[in-house]
C-alpha cells in the first residue's frame, strides 16, 4: 500500500475529546503470571519518510522500520497485541511507490514454537485499523477481537482501502468483538490495559502490561514511530486530529513516568529489542 493510499484511507477526522487521566496501577498485584513475548510481524522501507512530519523534518530522507506484534500471557489465557503485515508477503516482498514491505514469518508459526495455537489465543487486540497491523487477525478467527469503536466502523464500511477483510472473522452478528471506546482492562485485574489514544486514528490505542516481576511494559500502536518522533513530538501527515494526536501524546509520557514503564515504540527497530523475542519472555 502506497504512502498515499494509506493518507487517504485514515482521513476521517474525530472530534476533539478530553484526554483521560492517566491509568491507576492496579490496586492490588494480579493473581495470575503475566509474560511477554515479540513477535516479528515484518519490515517497512521507505526511499521517502517524508510523511512521517508534517513539519517537513524527513523531506527526501529514507528511513527503515519494523513492525511488531507481541503475545501476552496471563495465567492460561493469551492475547495477540496487533497482527501485522498480510501473512501473503511471507517470500514475496512487495514494493508500491517507494515502500518496501516484507515479511520473513507468520505469526500462527512464530508461536507455535511456544506450543501455542490461534485457537488458544483468546484475545486480538488491534492499536489501529492501518494495515501493517491488522495483516494478520484473521488468522485468529475464533478469538475475541479488541479494536476502538471508530476504528472497527472504518473497516466494517469498507472504505478503508480494501482492508475490511482484515476483520471478516468479526462483521456478522453475534461475533465476538469489543468495540472499545474507552480504557479496557483485558483481564479484570489491572494487569494489562487498553489506553485509548485517539489522534493517529479515531480509535487508535497503546497497550500497558505489567509484567510479574519486573517493569511495566508501554506499548506505543502507531503513537510514534520512531524514536525522533518521540523525542520532537512529531505527527505524521496522514492522522486524523492533530491536535487529538498531541494531547495523546502528553498522555502516552504521563503514564509512562506514572508507571515507569519501559517505552517500546513498535516501529523502531532500536527499540524493538526490549522485550525478547519468542521462544524468550520477559
């Protein structure tokens, strides 16, 4: 998908909203272990990363990232934190305008060196509705799908450049979606949550996890993309509210100083290496 298209697809502006509080820790500590593992969901090169200001800061610069996905445990119950690019581009690399996207592996065979299956997945949750993360989800059809209401809307109308089939699993009545429209604690017990983060989309999310026995983990969606645009508060040209986009922002370091959290931006290949990779967890 073009740089273009993908401008195209996320313009549906949101009214502005308040920015909800930063998230209390959990009152109490989770009963159940909570691990965290990565999962490579594949690569993106652009020959031109201007898009990603909108002040004109990559204009004719290249720039690489990655796209990652993670697998959150928690106690029996397991959930898959976005899905990606499309498992069609695994040994067939696609270029569109400048963008190189590839894919070296599945998610379904990355976790099954964990013994674990999509049927075992319970829960999908989906950052945003763009398609370097949602390639994959139907790979998981019997899970709950987790998504922001605005973002799910975009995809169920199909005018999201093709990508509603991305969530076919979930447009008949009666499936098993959580269209969420605020905070969502995944569990009950605090120990992962659903920031809402509205701005780069709609319904755009991080994701918090905290871990047993060490720091919580933040996890960025499409908040930033890349550390520079975390340190020089960039917006990439193709959001929908900027100024929804900062005030999430603010929100995005509040809870990660609240919690001292460790910061993973999911497209920066510096950053990725926090959290292991499968068959490892943090």
């Amino acid at each position: 998908m073009s740089l273009i298209a993908l401008a195209a697809a996320v313009a549906f502006a949101a009214p502005v909203n308040s920015v909800p509080t930063p998230v209390a820790p959990a009152a109490v500590a989770a009963a159940a272990e909570v691990r965290l593992w990565r999962v490579d969901c594949g690569s993106l090169k652009f020959a031109n990363f201007a898009p990603f200001s909108d002040r004109g800061d990559y204009d004719g610069q290249p720039h690489d990232l990655v796209a990652s996905c993670y697998l959150i445990k928690h106690g029996d119950e397991w959930l898959l934190w976005d899905t990606g690019l499309s498992g069609s581009l695994v040994g067939k690399p696609s270029e569109s305008e400048g963008t190189e996207s590839r894919l070296d592996e599945t998610i379904v065979t990355q976790i099954a060196r964990l013994g674990v299956t999509p049927a075992q997945v319970k829960f999908v949750g989906i950052s945003h509705n763009h398609f370097d993360h949602i390639g994959q989800a139907a790979d998981f059809p019997g899970s709950t799908l987790l998504i922001g209401k605005a973002d799910y809307e975009t995809l169920a109308s199909g005018k999201a450049d093709g990508r509603r089939e991305a969530i076919a699993p979930w447009l008949s009545e009666g499936a098993k979606v959580i269209k969420l429209a605020g905070d969502h604690d995944v569990f009950g017990d605090g120990s992962v949550t659903i920031l809402t983060m509205p701005g780069h989309t709609p319904g755009h999310a991080a994701l918090l996890v905290r871990v047993t026995g060490g720091a919580p983990v933040l996890l960025s969606g499409d908040q930033f993309h890349a550390q520079e645009s975390f340190d020089r508060n960039l917006v990439p040209v193709f959001n929908t509210d900027r100024v929804q986009t900062l005030a999430s922002s603010d929100r995005f370091r509040a809870v990660a100083a609240k919690e001292k959290a460790v910061i993973v931006i999911q497209h920066e290949p510096a950053d990725i290496a926090k959290i292991p990779a499968i068959p490892k967890a943090k």
